[in-house]
C-alpha cells in the first residue's frame, strides 16, 4: 500500500528518527551511497517558484540514481481547469512519485486521494514537513539530541511555524514562538497543543534559554503585497545579535532561506558563527534522499 507525505502529522516518532539516522547516514556516505532508485522516476509538480526545494529533490532523486521530470503547472493541463483527480491518475502511470509544491493543502491532499503513486507535500501555504524534517535532522547534526533541547520560533506563524508545532507534539522538544498579535500559527494546529509547545508575543522571552533560534521572512510568497505592512508590524521581530545573546551561548540559529537580511534576520548573525544556514539548505537533499528511498522503494 503506498504512503503519502502530506504533513509531519503523518509520520509516528519512530519513523521520524528512522529518517533523521538514515538521512544522516547517507550524508555520511556521500555519493558511495547505493543507487537504489535507479530506474524510478520522481514527477516535481510545481506552482511556487523554488530554488533549494527543487534542486534539493532533483539531485537527491539522482543521487539515488534516479529520474525526475520538472513540470510547471501552468504548462500542464491543470492550467486549463483540468480536475486535479484526472491530472492525478494520469501521472500514476507514468510517474513512481509525485513530489508538489503549490498554495493549496487540500490541492496535495485531492492529488494524493487519487493518485497511486507517493505524493509528497514539498510546500503549500498550510505546511512545510520536508523543510522542518531537514530542519531537525540539521539540529540532530548539531546538538546530537532532539529530546530535551529548547527550540525557538521567531517570527510570522506560517506553513513553517505550523509544521514546528506538529514536529513539537510528536518528538517532545520544547518549542516557544514568538509571533506579532494577529500573525499567528493557524489555530486548528494549535489547538491542544501540550505544555510543550508556548505561543508568546515576545521574542526575547522566546528565545531565553534557547539551544536553537529559528525565523523565515516576514512576508512568504504570495504575500508580497503585504510587506511594507508586515515590516511595520513585525518591528521588534528581528533576529540580531541582542537577541542571540539571551539564548544558550552555545546556540544555533536556523533560516530556511531564502533571507531579507536586515529583516527579519541581521547579516552579522545570518554570516556569524552561530548560523548554520547552508548546513541547514545542504540537508534538504540528503532528507530527500531518505524520504524518496523510503516512500518509494519501501512502501508501507
């Protein structure tokens, strides 16, 4: 029976760790690793414009010996008001994977209903699970635990800030976000969240005591508009130097690119010794990799 990954909710504790031990070992191995997708091929549907997500997946796919076939949604037929369950079942029989990147959770949701090939959730404007996953395995890096450290979220509460909490709620670590009045995490991810999880106005209570700090840009894609706005409300928000210090000295800070440096986060601290960015944007291949080997040769 195949497996989707449409959120970090679909996964249990122990598959997470499962994919953080086998992404690092393959980080470990390199391009020694076995090409144990060669013959397969990974369909990349996306609406977003992307940099790291796309690139990350293709050369893992390859990596792992594989294909992938880039395809734009507006050069597809669902430009032209094809329904997706079509478009779906179309591409099971040519793909062994779909990997989308779109606006819509409930667009990866009704491809994965149809499809019967893995659909994975690259990004939608509810949920980033392959992002935060790489995310983990970075601190798993770093601090060689999960368990018992104190994660903090600076910023607005988006598809990133939702994914973090249901990542809390499964692993256990303490998260604390920091989000302006009226840019909070979606309440429907929030609600029953445990004693584990703190939703606070206030970024340097956040980041107190903080083994890693982590922020996005204030304004996600497709809410450019809204910058200028958001720039004045999220005043206070900033990731700079006085607010690392109020975190553990030995803490990292993580921004999953790409940056608005002087934003949301400052240049001395994005290139300062505490970052570790590009660590950070390396593993979202070697994530893939794990993720792609295991949805797809080893289904559930």
């Amino acid at each position: 029976m195949k497996k989707d990954f449409l959120s970090i909710k679909d996964l249990t504790r122990d598959e997470v760790e499962s994919l953080l031990e086998k992404a690092l070992e393959m980080k470990r191995a390199g391009k020694k690793y076995p090409r144990s997708l060669t013959g397969y091929t990974l369909g990349l549907l996306f609406e977003k414009a992307s940099t790291r997500t796309r690139v990350s997946f293709e050369s893992a796919m390859y990596r792992l010996g594989g294909q992938t076939l880039f395809l734009s949604s507006r050069d597809t037929q669902l430009s032209r008001g094809e329904p997706v369950k079509d478009t779906a079942r179309v591409l099971s029989r040519y793909l062994d994977g779909l990997s989308i990147r779109t606006y819509s959770q409930g667009v990866v949701e009704e491809m994965a209903r149809w499809a019967d090939i893995p659909v994975i959730n690259a990004l939608t404007d509810k949920y980033h699970p392959c992002q935060v996953l790489s995310d983990l395995m970075t601190v798993q890096e770093k601090k060689g635990r999960l368990e018992g450290l104190k994660i903090a979220w600076v910023g607005d509460g988006n598809n990133m800030a939702n994914s973090w909490i249901n990542a809390a709620r499964i692993m256990g670590f303490h998260l604390s976000l920091a989000c302006p009045a009226g840019y909070e995490p979606d309440g429907d991810v929030l609600s029953g969240a445990g004693e584990n999880i703190r939703l606070t106005p206030d970024p340097k209570e956040a980041v107190r005591g903080a083994d890693v700090i982590n922020t996005d840009v204030w304004a996600s894609m497709g809410l450019e508009k809204e910058q200028e706005k958001r720039i004045r409300d999220f005043a206070g928000f900033q990731v700079n130097e006085n607010l690392v210090k109020r975190a553990k000295p030995d803490v990292v800070v993580l921004h999953c690119l790409p940056a608005h440096r002087g934003e949301e986060i400052a240049e001395e601290v994005l290139e300062g010794p505490r970052s570790v960015v590009f660590d950070q944007a390396e593993n979202k291949m070697h994530l893939h990799q794990a993720l792609l080997e295991q949805l797809i040769r080893e289904p559930a």
